[in-house]
C-alpha cells in the first residue's frame, strides 16, 4: 500500500522541472519555481484532472522521496533533477587530443 501525500509540503510541485504543458503554464515550469496550480495550502488544484502532466501523476509518494519532512523531499527532488537534467554542451563535439 502506498504512502500518502504529507499535507503542506508541495515539493514535487515546486522542487523538479516539468517540460510539458501545465494549465497557466503552457511552456512547463524549470526546477525550483512552484508550479501555478500549487494553491496556498500546498496542494494540486488540477490532481486528478485531463490537464495535470502525466509527469506529475508519476511521483507517487514514497519513503525514500518524501522522507520525514518537506526539506527531505525537496532536497531528494533536487538531487533527482540533476541527476536526469540534459548535459550541458551535450550538442558540442567531443574534444580531441592533440594536434
């Protein structure tokens, strides 16, 4: 069984980027920036709706992303964006040795 969402955290709201559309956000969200639909008391106006992103429905509450607090979730979170994030330069060619 499932863990449930911990009332006013949000992280998963706020802590990674989000690509796809979002209702108010129609060029998705960079990591860090709440997301428009997070209302004041941290929870998803859009949950369960057409227009939430099926990235969002794919974080499922878990010990090891939530962790005891919101601090831990939003940390995990951020580490989980970095790991995933498009290298930087990634378009350049490879570097070569020597004359």
């Amino acid at each position: 069984m499932g863990q449930e969402c911990r009332a006013g955290c949000g992280a998963c709201c706020i802590a990674p980027s989000i690509s796809s559309p979002i209702p108010g956000m129609p060029d998705g969200k960079p990591a860090g920036v709440p997301c428009v639909q997070l209302d004041a008391a941290l929870r998803c106006k859009v949950f369960g709706q057409p227009g939430r992103p099926a990235v969002c429905a794919s974080l499922q509450p878990g010990t090891a992303m939530c962790g005891d607090t919101r601090e831990h979730a939003i940390a995990w979170l951020g580490r989980l964006e970095a790991l995933t994030a498009p290298a930087r330069g990634s378009d350049c060619p490879p570097l070569r040795a020597g004359p």
